[in-house]
C-alpha cells in the first residue's frame, strides 16, 4: 500500500509543480479509483482569480466532470499539503471516504486557528480514513520552492 500511496503522491507533486510555474501556490491533489488516477487538480486560486481554487476542489470538480456524477465512493484523495477548513469540508460534504496527506501545517502555519485535517473531518461524523506525512520531504521541497520564486523564503 506504501508503494501505491507514494506513486500517487508524487503525481500530485507533479500538480503541485504545475501550479507553482502557473504563479500560484505548488500545492496539487489527484483522486484515484481503483488504482488509476481519475482526476487532477492543481492550485489555481491566482492564476484563476478563484478564491475556492484549491488544488483539492480542482480536483473534486475534475472528477465530477470525468466521470459526470458525484459519486466518490472507493476514491482516496492525494493531497501535498494539509487541506484547509473549506477543503476538509468540501471532501467531507462529497463522502470522500480517504485521504493522504503529504505535509501538515505547523501551528504557526494555521491562519484558521487549532485546526487540522483529523479534528474538521471528525467534527462532521464521516469516518474519513486520514493518512498524512507520505513523502512529506518532496512535498515539502516543491512548496518551498515555490517559496523562494516568491521571495518568500
């Protein structure tokens, strides 16, 4: 399952890449079924000028757009970085029953309080499989990447 979770991952490092040369933040996400991924998305909050253009509702809208449901059921989430709150809630309303996550926030990284993506996914009762740090380090290194691009780090 490891070796699954990292090949997925690092498809999702490739979106997270694409966003950044895009001029937004390098955070990317993919949802696989049955072990194909079926959908992308990038972040795209920039370069969109959409302000719920999160790498993980990209990616929900692409899956809803390929398949033409919105049935999630057998899906896992691949995220580089740590959902936000909307993000949480937007796969919590979908039933997307798993999540990888690849960097958390640090506590001096939350803008939105003690959140995290276990306690916003527990609020809500869905029974959301959550599993974080899978290839924390590549994550990590295309964000900070990005940072230093921005003149942020």
């Amino acid at each position: 399952m490891a070796e699954d979770h990292h090949r997925f991952m690092r498809t999702a490092i490739e979106e997270a890449a694409k966003a950044g040369e895009g001029g937004n933040r390098a955070v990317g996400a993919v949802i696989v079924r049955g072990g194909e991924v079926v959908a992308r998305g990038g972040n795209c909050r920039e370069s969109a000028v959409d302000p719920l253009g999160h790498a993980e509702t990209s990616a929900l809208r692409n899956m809803v757009a390929a398949t033409g449901n919105l049935d999630f059921s057998g899906c896992t989430l691949y995220t580089t970085l740590e959902p936000c709150p909307m993000c949480c809630g937007a796969i919590a309303i979908n039933n997307v029953p798993a999540i990888v996550v690849g960097v958390m926030h640090t506590s001096g990284e939350r803008r939105w309080g003690d959140y995290t993506v276990h306690k916003v996914l527990e609020l809500v009762g869905q029974g959301n499989s959550v599993e974080t740090g899978v290839l924390a380090d590549e994550c990590n290194a295309v964000l900070h990447e990005w940072d230093v691009k921005q003149g942020r780090a």
